[in-house]
C-alpha cells in the first residue's frame, strides 16, 4: 500500500492569519496519524509564511510516523534545520524567494554536482534524501546520478490536465517511474492530487511508496472532517 503522508502547511497558514494558536498545528499532526495518516510532511520556508521552524521543532520529538521536511537547500538556516531535527526524510525543491507554492522539478543535470554535495550531507546523518522531479526521463537518470534514494515526481501537470487526458498525461509519469525503478531509486509523488486524480494514479504509476498531499486533503476536510477525509484517502491508495 502506498503511504500517505499529510502536508500541514495549510493548516499552519489558517493559524497565521488569525495570529494566536488555532487551529494547533501541533494538535493537527498528531490527530492526523491517530486517524491513519502513515507520514506528516511540512514545507517550511524562508519567510515562515505558514509552517514555522518552531513549528518543525515543535513536532520532531512528538511524531510517531514518518517525518519528511521538505525546502530548499540553497537556504542555509533550512539546512541547519533539517540536520538539527533529522526526520525519516529531507525531500530537495528547488523553490525560489516568495514563491507561492512548488512548481518546478530539478534540473538534475545541471545541478547535479551541488545535488551530489548536499545529498551526501543529509545521508551521512542517516536522512533518507529524496528529490522533486519533474516527469522527465533525464530528469530522474541524473537524479540517480546525485546519489539520492528517492525521487517526488511533481504532479501538477498530471492533476491540471487530468479530467480530459487522463491516459495521456498518465503515461510520462508511468515512463518516469519505472526508470526510476530500474535504477534503482524509490518513487514519492505530490502537488495537486486529490480524491479526483489519485486512485487512477496509484494505480496506473508503478512502485508508488509515498504521496504528499496538503491542499486538497485540507480543502476536503471543511466538508467531511478531518479523520473521514483521511480515510477516504487511504482508500483511495489501497
């Protein structure tokens, strides 16, 4: 069964518009996992616009499940952080100042050697590396070639794309992932899927481990609660 890891960074961003500690950030991550939630990913970033690096502090010693931080490693204070914390998982997005959510994969072939020095650094403390890719063939050979275990296939374009081409935008992350299989390297997804899109994804990706998903899980959650939007996403991933 694929994992279902749940971003929070939405529910950090309704705290901060609000000031003050509702909702609890802390209190959601731990309801998510008593709910079923096998991983609680946060995407903290330079200008702490909704998961604090208190709030990553706060969650590392509380956590049972699996813990994935995700960023980018050109920022110094985030790299410290991730050493500091060491989760199960560092996930590398090549995000820029002020971008309002992730919507790139890396270069691996151009940055492959600042890839290499940064992957080696988080593995040499035992964090299991994983990177944001597009779903691109060269993409995922020099992700390889960076050292990395794991690649995030980035599934934007999958979910934008999905309710008219659903087969045809299907294929490249199918291609993608089974590269990546046959390299050897574990296959993470995420941005974008929802209780729409991820079923026929799972299904059709091959060796999906690990999904990422914040917004939409959230979104549905207004409607149907927390812990029964859990459930109807781990249904989806069986």
């Amino acid at each position: 069964m694929t994992k279902l890891s749940v971003n929070i960074n939405k529910i950090a961003t309704l705290r901060n518009a609000r000031g003050g500690n509702i909702p609890d950030v802390v209190k959601a991550a731990l309801d998510l996992e008593r709910f079923g939630a096998q991983g609680i990913t946060v995407h903290p970033r330079p200008d702490e616009r909704h998961i604090t690096y208190k709030d990553v502090r706060d969650l590392a010693p509380l956590l049972k499940t699996e813990f994935n931080i995700e960023g980018n490693p050109r920022e110094q204070k985030f790299v410290d952080l991730v050493l500091e914390i060491n989760p199960a998982q560092v996930t590398l997005v090549p995000d820029i100042q002020g971008q309002i959510t992730s919507d790139h994969g890396w270069d691996t072939i151009t940055h492959k050697d600042y890839l290499k020095e940064m992957i080696a650094l988080f593995r040499a403390k035992g964090i299991r590396t994983s990177i944001f890719v597009d779903a691109n063939l060269k993409m995922v050979e020099g992700a390889k070639e960076s050292g990395t275990e794991r690649i995030e296939l980035y599934t934007e374009e999958y979910a934008r794309l999905y309710s008219n081409q659903k087969e045809k935008i299907t294929l490249p992350f199918k291609e993608a992932a089974q590269r990546a299989l046959d390299l050897g390297l574990g296959v993470n997804a995420g941005h974008d899927l929802s209780l729409e899109n991820l079923k026929y994804f799972k299904e059709n990706v091959p060796g999906l481990l690990e999904v990422s998903i914040g917004h939409a899980l959230i979104s549905d959650a207004l409607y149907y609660g927390l812990e029964n939007t859990v459930q109807l996403y781990l249904r989806q991933l069986k």
